[in-house]
C-alpha cells in the first residue's frame, strides 16, 4: 500500500518512479520510423549540426532554418553524437524530458500536499494520453513544456521556503529553467511564466513579494544563458532578428500566416481526450481545489496557483491565430498536480464522490477507438487496415477489460482499488499502442530510403521532385535537391544562395536528361504528370503506394 511507505525518503521514491517510468516511455522507444514532418525536420536539423560542426546555425535541408531556437537541436545533436543516428537516439530526449516532469511533479505534489499526493499526481502526469505520445515524439513541445513547468514550480516551492539558503537556490532554479524554455521554443518561455506569476501576485495582492525573489541577480542568470546563442546567431545571420522574433513569434502568435487557424474551442476536446483516463475526474479534482470564499483564497495560495497556471496557459493559446494539439502540453502538470491531490485524498480517505468514473473513462477511450478504427481509413486510404483493426481490437479489449474490472473491484473493495485498476489498465494500453503506430502512420520515407541507399554512388544526385520528405534526408545521411517546392524553406533560399539543390522544373529536366545519375523521389501521382511530360527511359528502382523512385537513362551511362 502507498501510506505504508509514508517514513521513507524522497530518494526511495525517486528512484522508484524513475524505474517505472524508464520503463513505460523507453520501451519500444526506437521501433518505428519517424514521423512526418515534425520528427524528420527535428532529426535533419541536429543531424546536420554533426555533420557540419556548425552549433550555431541552424540548417534544414542545408537552407538556414530561424524557426526555433536551438537547445533541443544541440541535445539532440549530443545523442546523435555518442549513441547514432538511430530512431532511439533521436528519441531519448523527449523521453527524458517526460521523465523529468513526471519527477517534478512528484517533488511539487509532495511538498504541497503530501507524499501520496506526489506519487498520484506523477502517475497521472505520465500516463495522460497525450503526455505518454509526446514522450516518445521529436518535436520541441515536450521540452518547453517540462522547462516551463520546473520553472513555475521552482519559483513556487521558492516562495514558500523559509531556509534562505534552499529557497536562493529554487529561484535561481526557476530563472534557469526559464532560460532554457526560451532557448528550447523562444518567447513563451518567459512570457507565459511571468504571466502567471503576475497574475498570482494580482490576485494575491502580494506585490511584496517582488522584492525577496532576487529579481536582479535572477535576470543576470536568465540572460546569462540565454542571450549568448541569440547574439551569436543574429551576429553570424543580419537576417535572424526580424524572421526569429517578428515573424516567428508575433505574427504567429497574432496572424493567419502560418496558416493554423483553429476555433477558440479546439483545444478544449483536445485535452479531455489527451488528459484521459484522468480528464474523468478533471471536475472533481478542480472543484476540491478551489477556495471557498475570495476571503479564503490566501489559505489556498498553491492551489490558487496551479489554477491560474492551467487556465491562464489554455486562453492564451486558446487565443492565438496558430494552434497546434501540442501546445496545449504546458497545461498537464499543473492539472496532473491537482488530479493527485485529490486522488490522495479518495486513497486515504477511502471516500471520493466521483471517483468511479475512472472505469466509465476507460469505456469512453474504448468507444473512440471503434469510431477511430472505422473513420481513419476513409480519411487516410493508405492506412494499413490488415494491422490496423486487429491492433484496435486488442486495444478496445484492454480498456473494457479494465473498465469492468474497475467496476467488479469498486463494488467489492472500494475506490483503492479502482484507481490500481485504471492506473494498470491505462499503463498497459499505451505500451500495447505502440505496436498500433506504423500502421496509422504510414508516411515515412524509411523503406524507400533503405533501398535507396546502397544504390548510391558518390556525385549521384537524389531530387525530391514537387514535394519535400522531411525524413528522407535523415535517412540518406544527405542533402538532397528539391524541385519547384520551397514551404518552411522559403525564407532561406531568399538570403543566400541556394540555387545548387532549391531548383525549378527547367533545372531539374536540364539535370534528368543530363550524364550524370539521378534519383527522383516523387508520389504516384506526381510521376503520373511527369510520364505525361514525355519523361523519357527510366527505372523504377524503389516504391510503395504513395511513393516511387526513378533512375534516369545517364544512371547506366
């Protein structure tokens, strides 16, 4: 039982949850190939930071790439570097960030409402639905996320701590992890903690509060890490400035550019689905936690906080002109927190109302999945349905097995027992998902690529013609050429000279009816156009049903 290991240490139960979550997001980290076009752009960037010894830089597809800033770039070069260019290395540090999360709210939760308390919101944290798939997904969100989260909770656990020596150094801490959050995904990670803490301070009426956080010596230390790539890259690049902090952030954030225009609603089914099993008790949890009386709400200064944390970072990016479902990742721990709070107290009291709707959760999931199993492929006829419906069926058969298992238990034993049975149920359903995921994703490049590449011989030219694999280079360990398609590349063929591989369609025929070898990578119905442009002798080397690739007449030359 839980409360039976009430005396023992932090390091204990640290340790404990760092082997079960090394477990859950390490195993099958690396068995499928990479999605696109998030994994492949976030693969390519720090695969050819290796490869060039430019840290500074940023390059996508060889072209200057100012999207992002460039910690997660760096850590992913770092894993590139010692264990391979592998899907695993590639993955370790979403994964490791996930894992970090999981253990800060374990160390919150702890402190501010208990050990149980820490141990559930943990749990809950790092078997939410979308929390488990970005752990094991490359892309930034993760990392700003967690970054973001250790920020806010140092700085809260900092203002509470009496010791000055302990609480210096939680709030240096939270200047640190701020810093990082902004070299992770840029502004937000200093925009939206100061937002929340602000908005603390506001409702607490507690501006005096300003003067013990050591406010001057922490922006030393925030720009001490954060400023110097952004100087050394606008000193290298004269163009950064403008794309980086006007277009990326500003116009992102305010216009349609991008091109991501969601309702102001989207993100709310977005978390009750990624949030399950847990968005079950989402009510009940935020319903315990809020004060009483506005009289009351200094007595409740933590809960207060992860309140205004969770709701806060839902409108502003609720608000924004460009969303995308994982921005809505910052909003889990502070919710996660919440959930564990009041789950410690259905385990120690042994009374909850409303927990049992954990085994209605666990049905919920299982009728998604039916729906998702009958509408995917008519949006995705490529999906593999063979693998599909049988991954779905071994699915759907977890979730009503533990939803009825939850039900027998809760009638015989209690809620105890129905939070062990969602938790293991839930557990075991994201680990048997795993083996669902090269079926529903089947746009990787992985396949063509592997017998592409031992075809290629030095000087041969690879042409991704009218579209762009994001993965591809990744795969071939080489720039390729890109015919009539720029996109996210845009902006840096406009500020140096691209012309040898962002080609037109003058150039590429020029080069196909040339001496030299080429290889086009295209889709079906692109190679359908270019056999009615008179293409001319060629081979079909490499295929599957989206995609084929061609050998020109000059390859036998």
């Amino acid at each position: 039982m839980i409360t039976s290991f009430t005396a023992h240490s932090h390091f204990r139960d640290l340790l404990l949850l760092t082997l079960a979550f090394t477990l859950l997001f390490g195993l099958f980290l690396g068995s499928r190939p990479l999605s696109v076009p998030d994994e492949g752009r976030y693969a390519e960037i720090p695969r050819e930071m290796v490869q060039s010894g430019d840290w500074i830089t940023p390059r996508l597809n060889g072209v200057k790439y100012f999207e992002k800033p460039a910690l997660v770039y760096w850590l992913t070069a770092v894993s590139i570097s010692i264990f391979g260019l592998n899907e695993w290395a590639l993955r370790l540090w979403p994964a490791l960030f996930a894992l970090a999360g999981c253990l800060g709210v374990y160390l919150a939760g702890r402190r501010f409402f208990g050990r149980t308390a820490g141990i559930f919101a943990a749990v809950v944290l790092g078997t939410s639905l979308l929390f488990y798939a970005m752990s094991r997904t490359l892309i930034l969100d993760m990392a700003v996320s967690i970054l973001i989260s250790l920020a806010l909770l140092c700085f809260l656990a900092g203002v509470s701590e009496s010791e000055p020596r302990r609480r210096k150094i939680l709030l240096y801490g939270f200047y640190a992890a701020s810093a990082l959050a902004m070299l992770a995904k840029g502004l937000i990670g200093i925009v939206i903690p100061a937002m929340i803490i602000g908005s603390w301070i506001l409702v607490m009426n507690d501006w005096k509060l300003l003067r013990s956080i050591h406010l001057p010596t922490g922006l030393v230390l925030f720009f001490a890490i954060a400023a110097p790539w952004h100087f050394l890259v606008q000193s290298a690049n004269r163009e950064f400035f403008d794309f980086y902090f006007i277009h990326e952030h500003f116009q992102r954030y305010l216009t349609k550019v991008h091109g991501r225009f969601k309702p102001f609603w989207f993100f709310l089914p977005i978390l009750l689905a990624g949030l399950l099993p847990w968005s079950a008790f989402l009510i009940q949890a935020v319903r315990a936690a809020l004060p009483r009386s506005w009289k009351e709400r200094h007595l409740h200064r933590e809960t207060v906080f992860l309140l205004l944390w969770a709701v806060l970072v839902f409108l502003f990016f609720s608000a924004s002109d460009s969303k995308l479902i994982p921005y809505i990742l910052p909003v889990f721990p502070p919710l996660a927190i919440l959930i564990g709070r009041y789950f410690a107290g259905a385990w120690e009291n042994g009374v909850a109302p409303g927990l049992r709707a954990g085994f209605i959760a666990l049905g919920v999931l299982a009728s998604l999945l039916i729906i998702a199993a009958f509408v995917a492929p008519r949006f995705r006829p490529e999906i593999d349905k063979a693998a599909l419906f049988p991954g779905i069926v071994l699915l759907v058969a977890i979730m009503l097995a533990g939803a009825a298992t939850s039900w027998i238990l809760a009638r015989r034993y209690g809620n105890r027992s129905v939070l062990i049975a969602v938790i293991a149920t839930t557990a075991l359903f994201l680990t048997a998902a795993n083996t669902l995921m090269p079926a529903v994703d089947t746009r990787s490049i992985k396949t063509i690529a592997g017998e592409l590449k031992p075809m290629l011989r030095p000087g041969d030219d690879v042409i991704s013609y009218h579209t762009y694999y994001q993965d591809l280079p990744v795969y071939l360990e080489r720039r390729i050429t890109v015919v009539d398609w720029t996109g996210e590349l845009a902006f840096g063929t406009t500020v140096e000279d691209t012309s040898g591989w962002m080609i037109n369609d003058a150039d590429f025929w020029h080069r196909w009816q040339g001496r030299g070898r080429v290889y086009v990578v295209t889709t079906r119905k692109n190679y359908d156009t270019l056999l009615s442009a008179k293409l001319g002798p060629h081979q079909v080397v490499a295929g599957n049903t989206l995609n084929i690739v061609l050998r020109n007449e000059g390859g036998d030359r």
